[in-house]
C-alpha cells in the first residue's frame, strides 16, 4: 500500500525521542546480538551512541567518515530484497549478522522493505515492536537465538506493549502501529490501530491519510474518498492530492482525477513534474489543447538550471509532449518541430528519431523520414549503455 508523506514530528516534553529504536537497541544488548550491525542513515547516531564502542553502526549522520559511496550503498541496499546479490556482497565484506531496521511512522516504513525482510530465507526477525524490527543472519551460531525469540511478522501483536495512560505515548503507539500493520498487509488490524489513534486525535490529517490508503488498499474505494477529502480538509498536500487522484483513476474518474493532480502541482516542491504529468494524462484523455497548456506551464515553472541537473531528461519530456499534442490538433510542421527538439534532447536514442520519421513521412517528406529512420537504425546497432 502506499504510504503517506512525511510530516514534522511532534514533540514530546521532555524525554528520548518516541521514534528512536531504544527498546530494540537494549534488546540487542541484553541478548548479546552478534555483530557487526547494518542500521539506516537516521538512527546511526543514536545508535553509535546506546551500542557503541562494542558495536559500530554502519552509516550516521556524520556521513562524511563514509563518504559518498557508502550513503549511495545504503539506499541500493534498502531498495533491494534482503536476499539479493547486494546484501550478500555488503554483510560479507563487513560481517553483517545483525540489521536494526526503523519502522516509525516518520523516516520509517517509507525506507525499508519489511515484508521481504519478514519473508526472507537468509535473515530471521527476532524482535517487532512499532517502531522497529531487528534481524539476524541464519547462521548454525544464531539458529539459538532464533528458535529462543521466534517472531512471526504475520501475527506479533502490535502494539508490542499495551500503551499506557499518557495520551502523546499511547497515540504515537497506535498510530505507528497502524502504519507498521498495513505495511504487513494486516489491514483490518490496521484499521483499529488507526481507529485508536484517531479517537485520541481525530483531527490528524496524516492519520486520515494512513486509514484512506489502508481503505484504498482493501479496495473500500468510496469509503477511502472521503478519508482523503477529510484529509485534505484538515491540512491539504500534494502527497495526500496524488493519492486521491490515483483513487479517482481506478474508479474511471478522469475529470476528477485531472483536477486533483492539478492541485497536487498547487502544493508539490516541484510542480513543474506534476504539471508534465498532467500534460500526458490529457494527451491520453484525448484533451491535447488542455495538454500544450500543462505543458507550457510546466516549462515556465521549471528551474533556469534545470537541464545541467537532469542531462535534458525533462526538456526532452517536454518537447514529446508538445509534439504528440500538436500531432493530436492535426498541426504536423509543429509537432515536427518539437520532435526535432525532443531528438536533440535524446541525441544518442533511437526512439525519438523513429517517431519523427514517422511525422515526416505523413508530411510527404519521404526523403527526411528515411534519413532520421537511417539515423535512428546506426543507434540501434550501437551497444547498450
């Protein structure tokens, strides 16, 4: 399921922040764990800190001790499955046996693959709470270890301990709860987690957020609607904007999803990308007059830089856009020209040369098309990057 942005986090009075893994850190500790550990960037320094010198941490907020290479490491990692060549590769080089993996509803689930993790062959949870989960690498040494604290992420109760009287601790808990439930597909539980949380706090825009995806994801698509509308009347986000508009799009709501995905540009950082996007979805709506119009917008709200950022990647977007749109009003010498655009944008593909052949070709430029077809066909026989 999809989840939500990340919004700023509260803050308690006094106190260890509620989102540090603490009690996974002393369960680590108390149980003698074997090392080394690969945690995330965010809690490095806390644990550099509870685990250390005994333990090294595999990346913090320093960053500059590891450099460069090792935060890029540290997302291939967490956008591959545990049992992947990567992950093999790194604990090997460092003696991995152990990963703490955050799971907070901030700078948490977002990160990691918990299901994968949970469904692993080489690494087995020994500890669930909501707000982290720690693994160990099946090894003849740990096979102990495993069978002394058998955790099965499909029924370990969540929260890991009935939350007490002090409302800040008891929603925190639920809410994380709800988060880390969903991610484990257990929907229903979700839903009361979040229930939980709402009824100490109901005017939480983040949680009517977290309880429409859930809605969304179990397929009660009117029912996560109004969720995300209660949202948005709450605290209104381009995060919460796209997920309403992919609900309408499910359901065939093609008006009203363009209309949402044109708010989501009205709160996005960037809404320069959101108003790209909104160009193709009218060019595939049949719309190409209201397409131009996104796209001319989204050229005038990008940065002057832009194309030093990106290598052209979104000017070439751009200038395919406006053609297929000029193509759909009949204007063939402007669509053209904008696929000549596109081309020098993407000089070394052979894609964007095929497609202007082609608009050559219904111009009656035989000879032009068969040039760019020629040209387009030298790059095809040239290796892949």
């Amino acid at each position: 399921m999809p989840i939500s942005a990340v919004p700023r986090k509260p803050h308690l009075a006094r106190g260890l922040g509620w989102w540090f893994p603490q009690r996974a850190a002393e369960f680590i500790q108390r149980e003698n764990l074997p090392g080394e550990i690969f945690n995330t960037y965010s809690e490095g320094g806390y644990l550099t800190w509870k685990l250390g010198p005994q333990r090294r941490d595999y990346i913090d907020g320093r960053a500059f001790p590891f450099g460069i290479p090792r935060v890029q490491r540290h997302g291939d990692l967490l956008q591959s499955p545990p049992d992947a060549a990567i992950w093999e590769q790194e604990t090997s080089r460092y003696n991995i046996n152990t990963i703490i993996l955050p799971l907070a509803r901030f700078d948490g689930v977002q990160l990691v693959r918990l299901q994968d993790f949970c469904n692993s062959k080489i690494w087995r949870p020994v500890y669930l709470d909501e707000v982290s989960a720690v693994f160990v690498r099946r090894t003849p040494q740990t096979e102990e270890l495993i069978q002394r604290f058998p955790v099965d992420c499909a029924t370990a109760p969540l929260p890991a301990q009935p939350p007490g009287n002090n409302r800040a601790e008891a929603f925190n808990a639920w809410a994380n709860a709800g988060m880390v439930l969903a991610t484990l597909g257990r929907n229903a539980e979700a839903l009361a987690a979040i229930a939980n949380a709402l009824a100490i706090f109901p005017d939480n825009a983040y949680l009517h957020r977290n309880r429409a995806d859930v809605l969304f994801a179990m397929g009660r698509l009117s029912e996560s609607e109004q969720e995300y509308l209660s949202a948005i009347a709450l605290e209104p986000s381009a995060a919460t904007w796209a997920a309403l508009s992919q609900s309408y799009l499910k359901r065939g709501r093609i008006s009203a999803a363009l209309d949402a995905t044109r708010h989501v540009a009205q709160f996005s950082p960037r809404p320069y990308l959101t108003l790209l996007k909104l160009g193709y979805m009218y060019l595939g709506v049949g719309q190409p007059d209201n397409a131009l119009k996104a796209f001319n917008e989204a050229a005038r709200s990008a940065p002057r830089n832009i194309r030093a950022s990106d290598g052209g990647s979104f000017d070439f977007s751009v200038a395919q856009g406006r053609s297929g749109a000029y193509e759909a009003l009949g204007n063939l010498k402007q669509a053209s020209a904008f696929q000549e655009e596109a081309v020098r944008f993407a000089a070394n593909e052979p894609q964007p040369l095929l497609r202007l052949a082609q608009l050559y070709r219904l111009q009656g430029r035989a000879e032009d098309a068969e040039r760019a077809k020629e040209r387009a066909a030298k790059l095809g026989e040239q290796p892949s990057r």
